[in-house]
C-alpha cells in the first residue's frame, strides 16, 4: 500500500525522465561538499571521494541525490559562488562521465551556481532562500528545471537567534505561499514547485518550544498548498535537544523522522542514512496502520493481569 496521506502525487518533470514517488517517499541522499557542514562537512575532500560516495548511495537505494557546496547550518557563513562552483561542478562532471543513472539536485541559493550546475547536468535547484536571489527565477524558466523552495525564517548565519512565531504552521503555511505565488507568477510551472517547511531553519527549539515536532505532527495541514512536500529532519539539532545524542548518533531519530514524514504524506525526505531510511520505508509501506485500531478498539480489551 502507499505510505501518506497527500493529495499531492510528486510527478516531476526533468529534462531527461520523469520523477515520480508511488508506494513511499523518494529518499533524497545528502552529499555535502562542504568542510563545515553540521553534519557531514569535510567528509569528501576531494572530487572521487564525493562522487564514489554518490554512487555508494546509489546502491544503497537512494532515488536522488543531493550536492551542496555551502553549509547552512545555523551560524555558517556565506561563501561566495566562485567557492562554491569549485566545490560543486567537479562533482557533477565526474557523475555525468561516469554515466551516474540517478536525479540529481544542487543545493544552493545562488542564482550563478544553479545556471553552471544545470549546464553540467543537474536536475532539480534545491533553494533553502526560496529563490531569495532576484535571478533564480529567470535560471528556472531558461532550463524548466523544478525547484524545491523552502521556509527559512532570516538566514543561516542568523536564523537560529531569535525566531518567533504566532502560529508556526500557519506562519510557515503564509511563507510558502507567498514564495510560490511570486514564483507562479514570474512563469514558473506550478507543476515544478517542490515546498519544504524547513525543518530546523528558523524555528524555536527547547525552553518549552519546538516548532520542528509541531510542524511535523501537523505536516498534513500544508498539503492544502497544493504541492508535493520535502522534510529534511536527519541528524538536525532538534533531534539531538530531544534526545541528548550527539550529531553522528542521531540516525535512530531521524528515521523516526523520517517515518513521520511519510506517514503524514511526504514526497520526499532529505536524509544522510540511505540504506536504514529505504528499509525504514519499505518495512513501513507494507503495514496498513487500519488495522491497528482493531487491537485498541476492536474485540480484544488487554486486561492488566494482576500477580
């Protein structure tokens, strides 16, 4: 059976095939290029490290992959898009002449970096600023790539300072859709338009307050955007606040994460642990959770058996 509750089936158009989830999210493997990301910066030093990665993911079950060449995590400083083109177009080069069979998506918020990263073979622009640079949106209509675009209350260097929010879900709901609508109405297919709540960007977390569970727990509120939804929880920091774990030993709670996601209707998770995430799925698209309320509400009533 299909995992989820959206109305909105992912069918992406990409200029060689077409991307579409069925029976559970895609799982989008997460290749930072980067020697600061929280996560997993400094990891792929060089070009054949980041592509033999690439394809270890790949057989792991991977349906995409995603490349970044500019940690955004919280605090991080911006480079420029010389930096990273360097980091990031090497990568796409070696793919396309080792014949890498998977979507791939460049993770950047720079106009500049998509535009050289489409001409290299990229797929899809996976924007954190939600097309914040004035040029993204020409960069899109030029190569009909799709687009993730994510809610991200400031920016990374500053966004975990002091976020505040009336009702995060519809705050988060408002940001998106303006985003989208002033992306519909530069030309840019509806079609094409991927929404992320941005898990762990901007939002308030411990003292009482955790707006990435809420906009999880109530993730099936934002299908009424009308497009296919991406979650990115893995290793985040929430985690790690509800848990105590520190970032490499996250993995557990990010497949909680992630099987909330699918269960509440996601197309897509953004994940570091590829090979646990598919079996996480695969395990979880074959139960009909209908039939676990005939255990609480059915004909068996479990007494407590006292000694």
């Amino acid at each position: 059976m299909a995992l989820g509750l959206s109305p909105v089936p992912l069918r992406l158009r990409l200029h060689d095939r077409v991307l579409v989830a069925t029976d559970r999210p895609l799982v989008m493997g997460v290749l930072n290029v980067t020697p600061d990301s929280f996560s997993d910066g400094g990891r792929h030093p060089t070009a054949e490290s980041a592509v033999a990665r690439a394809f270890h993911m790949a057989k792991e079950g991977a349906d995409l992959i995603d490349i970044g060449g500019e940690s955004t995590r919280p605090g991080a400083e911006p480079v420029t898009v010389e930096e990273e083109t360097r980091r990031v177009l090497p990568i796409l080069e070696r793919l396309l002449e080792a014949g890498f069979s998977l979507p791939v998506s460049v993770d950047t918020r720079h106009a500049a970096t998509a535009r050289l990263a489409l001409d290299r073979g990229a797929h899809i622009v996976n924007d954190v600023s939600a097309l914040s640079d004035p040029g993204m949106v020409s960069v899109l209509l030029d190569s009909g790539a799709p687009a993730v675009l994510m809610h991200m209350q400031g920016e990374p260097r500053t966004m975990q300072a002091e976020p505040a929010y009336r009702d995060v879900v519809e705050e988060v709901m408002e940001g998106l859709a303006e985003k989208r609508d002033a992306a519909v109405e530069a030309g840019v297919s509806p079609g094409a338009i991927v929404l992320d709540p941005g898990l762990g960007f901007g939002k308030r977390t411990g003292g009482g307050a955790e707006d990435n569970c809420v906009l999880l727990s109530r993730l099936p509120r934002l299908h009424a955007l009308g497009h296919p939804l991406l979650v990115g929880a893995s290793r985040k920091r929430f985690i790690g606040n509800l848990t105590g774990a520190p970032v490499e030993s996250r993995m557990p709670g990010s497949l909680a994460a992630a099987l909330a996601a699918a269960w509440a209707g996601a197309a897509i998770v953004r994940v570091h642990d590829v090979a646990e995430t598919v079996q996480a799925l695969s395990v979880a698209a074959a139960l009909d959770p209908s039939d676990w309320s005939t255990r609480w509400h059915g004909d068996h009533d479990p007494q407590v058996q006292k000694p």
